[in-house]
C-alpha cells in the first residue's frame, strides 16, 4: 500500500484521484485543465490541488512534445 501511495499518489484529496488516473486522462487526450476536471473529476472540489494537476498536465504535455 505504501508502494502505491510513493509511485502512485493521491494528487486531489476532494476525489480521490490518483496520479494515473490523471496521467491516463491527459495521454487519452484531456489536454487543458478544464478537460481532466470533466475527466477525473480532479480539481473540482477545494482546489486544492489545482496547481499540482496543471503541473502533472504541464509534464505530460512536454513529454509529448
Ligand atoms: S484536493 Fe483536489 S479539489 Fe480538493
């Protein structure tokens, strides 16, 4: 479990949503941060975790070119 929560955390506390989760909504094409909030729902609760999710996006989005 501690595995998980080191190489998968939990980025939106609100939701529950884990790191995959958003990582997997942004590679299937929710490449702004309105599009993974209507995907995974991240974001949508205190936000929070706003800034941790447009980084996640901001990675991913580099990594893809
Ligand atoms: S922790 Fe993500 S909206 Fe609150």
């Amino acid at each position: 479990l501690s595995d998980e929560a080191d190489t998968n955390p939990i980025v939106c506390f609100c939701h529950r949503v884990r790191l995959d989760e958003i990582v997997k909504a942004i590679r299937g094409g929710s490449t702004t941060l309105e599009k993974v909030q209507a995907d995974t729902a991240a974001s949508t609760g205190c936000g929070g975790c706003e800034y941790d999710v447009i980084e996640i996006l901001e990675k991913e989005l580099a990594k893809a070119g």
